[in-house]
C-alpha cells in the first residue's frame, strides 16, 4: 500500500469511496432498467403495429378471396411447418367468411410421418365440415411426408421442374464400431433391457435388431401409401412398384403419372380456379415477440454480469484492494 494509507482518517475516506461507487452502480442499474423497461414497451408496441397492419392492402378478410398457408422447410414438431402451426392456420382460413378456397403453398423435402399424417388427417376433416376446396400449389420441392398432406387435397398444381414424390421411409443413423476397434477404442454402454441400445451407433446391430426397425419401417410406409391411394383415387394412373419405391420426379413427369393433376401456380389457382385473385396469408409463423424477448433477456443477462464486474472493479480501485 501507499504511504497515504496511514495518514490520518484513510479508513473513513476509503469507507466513503466505496459507499459512492455503490451507490453511483445502483443508479447506473436502475437508469439501464428502465431504459429496457422503455425499450420493452416500444417494442411491443411496435409489434402490435406491424401485426395490425399485416393484411394486404386493399384487401379485407371478409371479402372474397383465396386464403393461403406456407408450408415450407422441413415438417416436424416445433418447426415452421409443424402440424400445430399448419393445423391452426388452416382452421383460421377456412372459418373466414370471406374465404373462398385454401390453398397449400408447398416447398418442402419432407419430415416427420407424424406430423404429415396428423396435417392430412385434419384437411380431410376440414374439407367436410367447411365444404371449401383445398388445393396444394408446389414450388420446388414436394416430396416424402410433403406428398404425404398434399395427396389430401383435392388437386395438386405443379411447376413443370417441380420435385415430387420420394413415397418411403426411411430410418439413418452411422455406426462406428469398425473404426473403435481399429483405434482401440471400447464402448461402455449399460442398459436394463438387451434391446436398449440398438440404435446406439457405437454398439453393432443384430440380424433380430434389423428386422425389427425394418418391419416398423414397412409398416409406416404401408400408412403412407394407403394415405396417396385414399386421396389420389382413381387419378393415380400407374401404381407399379416405382411409384411406391421411394423414387421422385420432375412435375410434369408426376401429372403424367396421376401424382399431380395440372401445371400452375399460386396466382393461377386463385385468378383461374378459386375466382377470387385476391390472396391473403394465414400462415402461423414463430412468435416474433417471444423470441425477441429471448434476445432481450440474453443481453440483459450479459448486461447484468457486465454491471457486475464493473462494481467489483470499482470496490477494489476506491481505496484498498479487496483479498
């Protein structure tokens, strides 16, 4: 220490250096919270805003018009395209008066057999209790549990270069055993059941094992089928092994074999097919809000230890060092 240290009344001057810097810490924090608390606010109301003003203009959902919903990506739960989002903004479209047809905007490799079965289940509900059409207009992709909802509609339009079909299962993993033993590397998995670990890609797979995720297999692409057969009818016009084997094709290819009916996109379907040009979004997209709120309060946390740090520093500079 300095020789300042022992001049009369150091401690008190000291005592007093650190009670202001505390106390200048805590104005900092609560001038920084409510600067958030302002920001917060501003934001919200922002939202609300943008949220207000998202129908097209012009447009309003009472009027005739084609109601539109996204599925895009690939669908499976907690995604874009999961059925809890799809399912909920095609209720939505199809409740509104204004609303003279549904049509399903489709770019997407596939997903989840659940969540496509659960989607296909529910237009066929849909197109009863409504009696509105249903139609699935394809971009680039619509293939595997994509087809899976789109063969529930009740035609499917296609671009000409457009990818459908991929009517399969399938069941990936990696396994690694061949190479930890080449390494000397063993593998200490402990189960309570002899086929708990079968998919564990560090533990070899049995001929019983094989048989048993292959007999699942052929089983949910059995489900698939019956699901293409139910909703394409009498339309599929080739049903040889190809067709069910996992294979895709070029949408002109799929309207030749029965897989989809007409070229045509989404502006076609609603000025030709539906009357009703107009095209209003009903897509259930992920909460803007709440994932701002997430980004808010990561900085917020990272604030709040910055704060942190700055106090410590500031205690350990305003008179004698803290040990």
């Amino acid at each position: 220490m300095s020789d300042s240290s022992h001049e009369p009344g150091w401690e008190r001057a000291t005592l007093e250096k650190l009670a202001f810097a505390t106390l200048n810490e805590q104005r900092s924090i609560r001038r920084w919270r409510t600067f958030f608390r302002l920001a917060w606010l501003v934001l919200m109301a922002s939202i609300a805003f943008v949220t207000l003003r998202q129908t097209v203009p012009g447009i309003s959902k009472s009027a005739p018009h084609t109601a539109m919903v996204d599925i895009k990506g690939e669908i499976a739960a907690g995604a874009g395209a999961s059925a809890e989002f799809v399912v909920a903004a095609m209720r939505s479209a199809l409740e509104n008066d204004g609303s003279q047809a549904l049509v399903l905007l489709i770019n997407s490799p596939g997903g989840s057999p659940v969540q496509a079965g659960i989607i296909n289940d529910e237009i066929r509900r849909l197109k009863a209790k409504h009696n509105k059409p249903i139609y699935a207009v394809v971009e680039e992709t619509c293939a595997s549990a994509a087809y899976y909802i789109a063969a529930a509609t009740d035609d499917i339009y296609v671009d000409k270069a457009s990818i459908v079909g991929s009517i399969g299962v399938l069941m990936d993993g990696f396994g690694f055993t061949g190479t930890m033993e080449k390494l000397g590397v063993e593998r200490r998995l402990l189960t309570s059941g002899e086929n708990k670990g079968f998919l564990d890609p560090f533990s070899p797979q049995t001929d019983k094992q094989r048989a048993y995720a292959q007999t699942m297999l052929d089983q949910i692409h059995q489900q698939f089928i019956a699901a293409v057969k139910a909703g394409r009818a009498e339309r599929l016009k080739s049903t040889s092994s190809d067709t069910f084997s996992g294979l895709f094709w070029t949408g002109q290819q799929a309207v030749e074999m029965g897989l989809a009916d007409k070229l045509g996109n989404l502006d076609y379907v609603a000025r030709e097919v539906v009357k009703a040009e107009d095209i209003i979004d009903y897509t259930r997209r992920e909460n803007v809000a709440e994932l701002l709120a997430k980004r808010f309060e990561l900085l917020a946390k990272r604030f709040g230890t910055a704060l942190g740090v700055g106090i410590m520093k500031s205690l350990s500079v305003a008179g004698a060092p803290l040990r």
